[in-house]
C-alpha cells in the first residue's frame, strides 16, 4: 500500500501539491506525489528527486509562500 498521502500530510501538504523547499541557500519547486518527491528540471519537466531523507531529518525545510 502507497504511503506517499500520509507522507504529505506529516508535511501539511496534498499529494500533487507544489510548494518550495530549502537546501542551504538553494530553492527548488516541488510536489509529493504517489511516486516520491518530485522536483523540476532546468527546463522544467518534473523528475524524481533525493531530498526526501533530507526534508524528514530537518536538514532540507518547505519555504511557506
């Protein structure tokens, strides 16, 4: 069973939703969806991303808008 819905919640956000996250001084557009953490490329196109480890220990936060 896909947990990628709870995972969102625990971040107060829907799967499919996009918002920003923060890795030192970088931002990056994102979205949880049923496949993982996804980010854009430089050209926009949505791929998976490795930062969830990062935003579930803390050393990556979400930027509210």
């Amino acid at each position: 069973m896909n947990k990628m819905a709870d995972v969102a919640h625990l971040f107060g956000k829907e799967l499919g939703e996009e918002f920003h996250f923060q890795v030192g001084k970088t931002v990056m557009k994102a979205k949880l969806t049923k496949r993982g953490l996804m980010t854009t490329d430089s050209v926009g196109r949505w791929c998976p991303c490795g930062y969830m480890p990062a935003l579930l220990t803390g050393r990556a936060v979400i930027v509210d808008e």
